[in-house]
C-alpha cells in the first residue's frame, strides 16, 4: 500500500519540475526590456525625442530631478513617460543625443523618464510627430539634434 503513495507523490513532484520553469519565465516575458522611447524628425525642431506611440516627448524648465512639480491636474495635460520595471536606463543610448536616468514620482512612486536630469513628459493635446508646445510656459521639447528655429 505505500509504494504506490511513494509513486504518485513522485509523479507529482516531476510534475512540479516541468511546470515550475514555464510559469517562472512567462511574467519575465511579458516585460519590456528596452527604454519606451523613439524619435522622429521634425522640419522646425530636427530630431525630435518621443514615446513609442511617436508623440514628442518635453521637459519643464521649471522641474528638475530632485524636484517634480508636475502632479495631478498637470500630469494629466503633460503624460509621464513611465519607465516599466525590469527596465535598465543606461546614462548613454547609442543614437540619441543627452543623459538618460530615471526618478521616483512622489505622487505614485513610479519611476519616470529622464533627460539631461528633466523628467519627461508628452503633451495630450498632440498626435504623433506633432510638435504643439515649446516654447508654453517653460514648457520645451527634447531636441536630440542641434538644428536651430
């Protein structure tokens, strides 16, 4: 009577073993390893950072790392650029121009995209390659190339 325990736990614990490392690798899978960021050329600005989904992407003057006033209403206007976890910000990214870096926001505790030390951000009222707002109240787009008005 306890062999055939001692075989099905065994056949339960192999089980185990098989099953253990496709559920380990599946969420790793699902999370993006690379900086949510393009860029676009624009014929006012040169290249142009932005998001993936192509939307310029900005920094405010009146912001630095150690200090993020864009919370609430502003977010909502300016969108964050969310860094996803599991993504590593190097300092330099071959082809675009500036210091990559993250910080903490102290309203959700979500790491945010930097530039040069500026939070980003894109704008909500722009579609993709659309540059509507530098220049609005200190508001200015991240301009990869040197490229003057």
């Amino acid at each position: 009577m306890r062999r055939p325990v001692r075989l099905a736990v065994g056949a339960l614990a192999a089980a185990a073993v098989v099953v253990a490392p496709a559920t380990a690798s599946t969420p790793a899978a699902k999370v993006p390893k690379r900086v949510p960021i393009s860029n676009f050329t624009s014929s006012q600005f040169g290249k142009v950072l932005a998001d993936k989904q192509g939307q310029a992407l900005y920094y405010w003057n009146k912001e630095t790392k150690a200090r993020i006033r864009c919370t609430g209403s502003c977010a909502r206007a300016w969108p964050v650029v969310y860094v996803p976890n599991g993504v590593r910000v190097p300092r330099r990214i071959r082809g675009y121009r500036g210091v990559f870096g993250t910080v903490r926001r102290p309203d959700n505790g979500r790491r945010q995209l930097t530039w040069n030390n500026r939070p980003v951000y894109s704008y909500a009222n722009e579609r993709a390659r659309e540059v509507k707002c530098d220049n609005v109240d200190k508001w200015f787009v991240v301009r990869l190339s040197t490229r003057r008005r």
